[in-house]
C-alpha cells in the first residue's frame, strides 16, 4: 500500500507560553519551541505500521519553506520511506483550501493508495483532510482511531465520537483520513535516527512542477483570511489564592468544606 | 444577504442543544436573519425532530431519506449539496460530526469555510468576521471570510446562547425529493459503546482530574492519593489518556466521559474546551497549574499557581490531617 501522510511544522503549545508580537498581526515567533504537529505524528506512525504489516511505502508531505524540513527528516527517522516538501512564494497565505489544492496536485502526481492527515493543527481547524477528500472525489473519513486493512481495496475503521463511543465503517480505497491522537503509540525517535536521515536529499516541488494555478493558491486564492491576533478576553477568572504554599493550602481546604469536596 | 441555513443535528428524535445555538449564531451575523433549519434523517424520530423545531425556526426544510436515517456524513453532504440554494451560508455544529461533513461540504458548494468559531462580529453583506480560537486556546484571532459564493461556519458548541423569543409558528417545507441518487463509499456498520471502566467517574463528589502536567505514569499515584483522602477518584484529560496512563474511561470531555462533581481539581491542564464540556452541573472549579496564563484559570473558581507534583502531595497531607485519617 503506498501511503502519504501530511504533516506540519508547529509550534509546541506544551513547551511554549504563546504571546503576541508587538504589532499585534501575528504571535511572538522568535525562540519559539517548533514540533511536529501532535496528531500528524499519530498519521505517520499510523501509516508505519499498516505498511509493515500489508507492504508497501510511506511519504511524508508537507507544505512550507526550508525551515520544515526538520520535521519531514523527523518522520523519515521515525520510518516514513522519504519527504517531499512543497515550498513557492505563492503558497504564502495559504488557507485550507489552498493547502488542500496544493495537496491535491501532488496526490494526483503520484499513485497513493491511502492519505493520511492529522485531525486538527495547532493553529488550524480540522478543515484540509475533509477539502482535500472532496477535491480529489475519495471517501473520508475524520477523527479516525483505529484501522483495519480488509481484502478487496477497502479499510475497516473507528471513528472517535461521543462519550468514548466508536463509530465503525467500512471505506473503499483510496481514501483520505485524519488521524486522532491515542490511535497508537508513536515510536521515540532519537538524535542517532535523525543523523542517519540528515543528508537524504527531499525533493522540493512548486507551481509549476505541481501544475497548481498560483491564483489559485496563497493570499490570491485565499477566501479566508486571519486579520489579527488577541489575547482572549478573561471572563470572570480564578481567584488567585495568595500567601504561602500552607495558607494557600489552608483557604482550599476550607473552600472545599464549603462546597461539598470535603467533610 | 445571502439566507442562512442551520444543519440540526438530532438524535433519538431530539434537536442536539446545537439548533438553539445555530440560531443564536444566525442572528450574530444578520439581527434580522430568518434562519431556515435543515434536518436530514428518516421515519418518526425525523418528523419529530422538525415539530420540535416549529417554536424556534420560521422554516423548516425537512429531509427524508432512508440511507441517512444514520447520519453518515459522506451521504448528508451529498443531500445538502443537492438541497441548499447556492452561496447560502451554512452553520454547523463543529461535533463530531460537524467536522465529517464540513470541509467537503466547503468544496461541493464552491464555499468558503471557516471552522469552530465561537464569536461572530457580524457582516457588511460580501465578508464576514469572525472569531477563532488558536494554540489549545492560548490566543484568538479575527478572521476575514469572503461569502461571496457562500459560506460553510462550523459553530464551537456552547460558544452561542440561545435567545429568549416568543414562540414562531414555523412552516415545514418537505424537500426529501430533491435529494437525488445517494452513494457512499464509505459505509456505516455500527456503533460500538464505550466499555464501562473500574471506577465511575460520572458518580463521584470529587474528582481529582489530571492533565499533561502529570509528567508520567508513576505520578498518576500522587493524584490517586489525594483522591483517596478526599473520598473521591482520578479523572483526567486527553493527553493522559493517549499517553495510555489511564484508560480512556477516566476522561473527562466531549470524547470521553460528562462528569457533574461538587468540586473538581483540574490538575496541570490547560481546560481545552473538548474537556471543559465534560463538565456539568457547577462544579466548584479548583485549578492548579503553574502556567499562570493557562487557559483554564479563566473558567475556574479559584486557582492555585504551583507545580502539582510538588502542591498535591502537600494538600493530601493537610486533608488526611484534617480528616483524622493516619497512613
């Protein structure tokens, strides 16, 4: 089975306390901590796995500049076959129909069996798996957590909903999937893997190697654009306790008598 | 003005709480907005469903099909597609589901799309403004969408009160022949219930409920010891559960557990709105987080900012204390 799975470079919310630059249009970048969007990482194992078991290769896709190399190389440590990064100044401004129409290009180049996405970036809404599906006219299927590869072209698979229940489905190849978190556990990658991956060269594809219409793509394509960042407003907020680790202690205590945690 | 429609999500033959927050959303973008209510679906829960809606929509459109008597979204999308008029703007609930049917419900129509919005700033009739929510919650962004060509807005759950209005007396409008030839290639089986786990934590008066900020497995102990003093149990959020350090029956939020404890420690987690919606009944809130600026000190009653490795293990001591219990 031959397997894209696309991720992205993002910054790490459990490492970063995220700030607004002064301009206020955008969040404080620099020193910022960068990773592999988390669900992404789940696709990628994901798609390892299926491939060890039914045969086949993985790619690992992302759209961006150089700087997202690292977490093309990140995935090819962890066993992703190879990366291709699709990078062009039109792609600037992009939004997910933009991503998704780049995607689209570089899905109908190839010949892939199964796409994989992660279900929701950091600063994205669950959006570029689900358009990409519908442009190349495959099933999909979203907060996906387990998979089964049946005979005959088709998957078996869970889906996340309500109250831990499972929604099971059966959908033809080739298809397109987001990934939930938990689906698996993703394998620890460490410096000697990304070493042994540093000098593989990654392809990198534009517009015109794509065949992606720059109008199409970008700020020029975009239907939905971010005008400015804000902190959220604070509703009513937490009172603070104040005083040392045993006053504070002492007022909770006394709080949770008051309302019911403790007697 | 392009006409606003509301995707009702129903179940059993009731309207999700969705319906009365879509229409709050539709009278965000255009205060003079008649929103027309959309319900897919088959047989007596359908019709049910659109009666329920004849106080609180003008327009009903209902539609009634066999193959989407379970709501497999890649059937609904191609009945809506086939059903709602061009450039429309149309507001889902940003679920489970929502999220299914949405994006390719975007690029049928030939809409813009915008997801999991939780305020709207209103219109000047070819864009809209919006609200979003970016970084697990850490910062909000204004978005700009073209509407144009119509627009697909997934709606944040709870981020919309309904309003309070006198009851409408809402025409049905039958459109199940316009549905044309439904084909998926995707097909639903059946829906596997989640296994009850060793602890119920939907009937405790006290969680002591985890996050991130646990660090690891054998920490898990440390909550679990406070939990023990207080007569209570340990709940925890997603990423606990990923990690696989709990089993996915300890998890509060709208893929796990609804919880509804007098008091509730919500221990070194940033309060996702996934896993604040777990949480019901007014709790009394407690949240300890040594990030002061986590997004949780914003919904709860008191916080504490501390490292819970080091906090917890000093607030067991004082309640055994308190409680007379010796170990």
């Amino acid at each position: 089975m031959e397997i894209l799975v696309c991720v992205r470079r993002v910054p790490d919310t459990s490492e970063n306390e995220i700030q607004l630059s002064s301009a206020g249009n955008d969040i404080e970048r620099d020193d910022l901590v960068y990773s592999v969007n988390e669900p992404d990482n789940y696709a990628v194992e994901e798609a390892i796995q299926i491939a060890a078991n039914a045969g086949g290769n993985v790619t690992v896709v992302t759209v961006g500049s150089e700087e997202d190399e690292e977490v093309l190389r990140r995935e090819m440590a962890m066993g992703a076959n190879q990366g291709v990064l699709l990078s062009d100044d039109a792609f600037a401004g992009s939004d997910g129909k933009g991503i998704a129409t780049i995607l689209k290009a570089l899905v109908q180049k190839g010949h892939y069996d199964l796409v994989l996405t992660g279900t929701q970036a950091e600063d994205g809404g669950a959006q570029v798996g689900g358009m990409l599906a519908a442009l190349l006219d495959y099933p999909f299927a979203s907060l996906v957590n387990a998979i089964t590869v049946l005979d005959g072209g088709k998957l078996k698979i869970s889906r996340e909903i309500e109250g831990g229940n499972r929604e099971m489905s059966e959908i033809d190849l080739p298809c397109v999937l987001s990934i939930q978190t938990g689906i698996n556990e993703p394998r620890y990658v460490g410096m000697r893997g990304i070493r042994q991956v540093a000098s593989v060269e990654i392809p990198t594809f534009g517009t015109s190697d794509l065949g992606v219409d720059p109008a199409s793509v970008g700020t020029a394509g975009a239907k939905v654009k971010r005008t400015d960042y804000f902190m959220p407003v604070l509703g009513k907020g937490a009172e603070i306790l104040q005083g040392s680790q045993e006053e504070i202690i002492d007022q909770l205590i006394e709080l949770m008598k008051a309302k019911g945690g403790l007697n | 003005m392009a006409r606003i429609f509301a995707y009702i999500a129903h179940k059993g033959g009731v309207a999700d709480d969705s319906a009365a927050e879509l229409a709050a959303a539709a009278k965000k973008i255009d205060a003079g907005a008649s929103p027309v209510a959309v319900v897919t679906g088959w047989g007596p829960d359908l019709d049910a469903v659109c009666e329920s809606l004849r106080s609180s929509y003008s327009e009903i459109w209902k539609v009634a099909n066999q193959a989407i008597a379970y709501p497999n979204a890649e059937l609904v999308r191609q009945a809506l597609v086939n059903v709602i008029p061009r450039d429309s703007i149309v507001l889902v609930p940003h679920s489970h589901f929502g999220i299914d049917l949405a994006p390719g419900l975007s690029i049928k129509t030939n809409s813009a799309f915008v997801s999991d919005v939780l305020a709207i700033d209103g219109t000047d009739g070819t864009s809209l403004k919006v609200v979003r929510q970016e970084f697990g919650g850490q910062v909000s962004a204004h978005v700009r969408c073209d509407i144009s060509s119509g627009a697909i807005i997934s709606i944040r759950p709870g981020a919309f009160k309904p309003v309070e209005s006198s009851p409408l007396a809402g025409v049905m409008v039958d459109k199940s022949a316009e549905v044309g030839a439904l084909t998926a290639a995707r097909r639903y089986l059946e829906t596997i219930v989640a296994e009850a786990g060793d602890v119920d934590i939907t009937k405790q008066n006290v969680l002591v409920s985890v996050g991130r900020g646990i660090q690891e497995q054998d920490n898990i102990a440390i909550a679990q010891e406070l939990a023990d003093a207080l007569g209570g149990a340990v709940s925890c959020s997603r990423p606990v559960v990923d990690a696989k350090w709990l089993p996915k029956s300890r998890q509060v939020g709208s893929s796990g557990q609804t919880v509804k404890p007098k008091v509730y420690l919500a221990c070194g987690m940033s309060g996702s709105f996934q896993h604040l919606a777990g949480i019901k009944g007014n709790p009394f809130i407690v949240a300890i987080n040594k990030n002061p600026k986590a997004p949780i000190f914003q919904v709860a009653d008191v916080g504490v900012v501390a490292d819970i490795l080091e906090f917890l293990p000093e607030l067991t001591e004082k309640v055994r204390e308190v409680k007379g219990i010796s170990v």
